[in-house]
C-alpha cells in the first residue's frame, strides 16, 4: 500500500474517531450535529425522514400547546336586599317614645333580625299643622332623633348607619279641615309620627 493510501485511511479513521452517531446523524464530539461545507447536517447510511431532527432537514421545534386559561371564578352570590318600614306616632307637642311606640319599634327591629342584618336606618320625623313652622320642624327632629337613640341603645344599631331628617308640617297624611279643638287634634293624629325605613341585607 503506497504511503498515501495509509495517510488516506488514518485520516478517515480519525474522522470517524471524532464523529459518534446520534439517530441518523453524525455528531461531533463535543455533541453538535456534522453539518457539511454546504451546512447541511451529515445523515449515517441508515438515516431515513422519521429520523429528522430540529435544526436539520426542514424540522421545525413543536410549539408547545398554549397554557390551559384558568377556570373563571364563579361569580359571588348576589347578595339580597330588601326594606321594612313602619310609623311610630307621638302624642301632642311630644317627641318622647311612650309604650306603644316603643313597642313598634322592637316589631320592627325583630321582624328585620329574622330576614337578615341592617344596613341602614333612614328616620323621618313629621308634626301636625298646629303651631309654627319653624317649632314644627325643630319637634319633627326632635321626633326623629328620639326613635335613633332609641335603636341605638335597645336594637345595637350603630349610630353612623342611621339617618335622620325632619319634615315639619309639610308632609302631613291627613287635612282635618274644617275641624277646631279636641276633635282636630284627634283627627290631626296620624300626622305626628316619625317614619322608619329599614334596609336589609339578606341572609
């Protein structure tokens, strides 16, 4: 064998020392696929098209499937509302509370505990047509003011969840015209009352 021949095949067999296999390829030592002087990768005689690597003969990396989106939380149950309302009546040029007013009041505070907690507390006092407008307005306040206190202190309402506003005259529920004395002041009754609106929120 001529000198050149040997140099030939120890050359080849140290090429072939420098290249391992990898499923079709050959790749050099530190792991790369052997691409050749055209960039192509290098196939071994048994590579076939299923054998195609990322990078080499036209294949492509698989996107990976998008991430599952969350699942929505569920909405959180509406949350029920509802009111309860009643008058409390006064006696003539009175804003205290007398047993049968009181009574009313823990009626009502007693029926709204039973369908859930209140909310809110809006009190609206009212006079009758008898005396000043002026003096009618500060005792339709005054009306008002005793039914908070008095949920304050009896039903646990808080102070800051009532609201508390005066009519006066202006409002009444009853005219009684024509009347004068014992009987328009009978008549006039209805009219001296304080208004109470309850807003719940359900159970």
């Amino acid at each position: 064998m001529e000198i050149r021949d040997i140099r030939y095949l120890a050359l080849a067999a140290g090429l072939v020392g420098a290249m391992q296999v990898q499923a079709g390829y050959w790749n050099a030592a530190a792991g790369d696929v052997w691409r050749s002087g055209a960039g192509e990768c290098v196939h071994t005689g048994y590579w076939n098209p299923e054998m195609a690597i990322v990078g080499c003969d036209g294949k492509v990396a698989e996107q990976a499937a998008p991430a599952a989106m969350p699942a929505p939380k569920a909405a959180p149950a509406p949350v029920a509302m509802m009111a309860l309302d009643t008058k409390v009546n006064f006696a003539f040029d009175r804003a205290d509370l007398d047993a049968t007013a009181t009574a009313a009041i823990d009626a009502l505070v007693q029926q709204a505990k039973s369908k859930g907690s209140i909310k809110s507390v809006r009190l609206t006092g009212h006079a009758d047509r008898v005396g000043t407008e002026d003096y009618n307005m500060d005792l339709s306040l005054r009306r008002a003011s005793a039914v908070g206190d008095y949920l304050v202190q009896n039903a646990g309402v808080p102070a800051q969840a009532i609201e508390i506003s005066g009519r006066g005259e202006s409002e009444p529920l009853v005219g009684c015209e024509g009347m004068f004395g014992a009987a328009a002041l009978n008549c006039l009754a209805p009219n001296r009352r304080v208004e109470v609106l309850l807003d719940l929120m359900g159970k």
